[in-house]
C-alpha cells in the first residue's frame, strides 16, 4: 500500500473540506477510516496520521473560522 499516496489524497480532501479538516482535527483515526472507506492497521494509519500533520499544523488552526481555515490550507498548496 503506497502510504504518500493516501496522504496525498487525504489532503487533497481536507484541502477541499474545512469540515472535515475539522473532523480530522479531533478525530483523526475515526475520520480517515471513513474518508478512505477502508480500515487500515494501526500502524499504516498512524503513518498516514503522522505524514498529514506533518503538512498541516493543527495547532495553529482556528477551527470555528472556516475561512481562515481555508486560506490556510490553501497555503500549504501554493495557492
């Protein structure tokens, strides 16, 4: 299973998703097993975990601004 792959379209769902960066943001493990539709094992999705917050700082983020929230992660894009 290619890990950077699946982060890679995770992000591209959060990037998409205010919510569901919200989500993510306090439940991460629960979040990803639905957004990918398939339940990894702990260490895969702890790898998946760790490669996605290593790209979004979730402590920083202001979570009731969904605004602020998105040109944050737009910035994390490039755009």
């Amino acid at each position: 299973m290619d890990i950077q792959k699946i982060i890679n379209d995770v992000l591209a769902k959060l990037k998409a998703d205010p919510n569901l960066l919200k989500t993510f943001a306090a439940n991460p493990v629960e979040t990803l097993e639905k957004t990918l539709g398939i339940d990894l094992p702990d260490e895969q999705i702890n790898q998946v975990i760790e490669g996605i917050k290593g790209k979004i700082d979730l402590n920083n983020l202001d979570l009731g601004d969904a605004a602020g929230l998105l040109g944050k992660i737009k910035g994390l894009f490039g755009k």
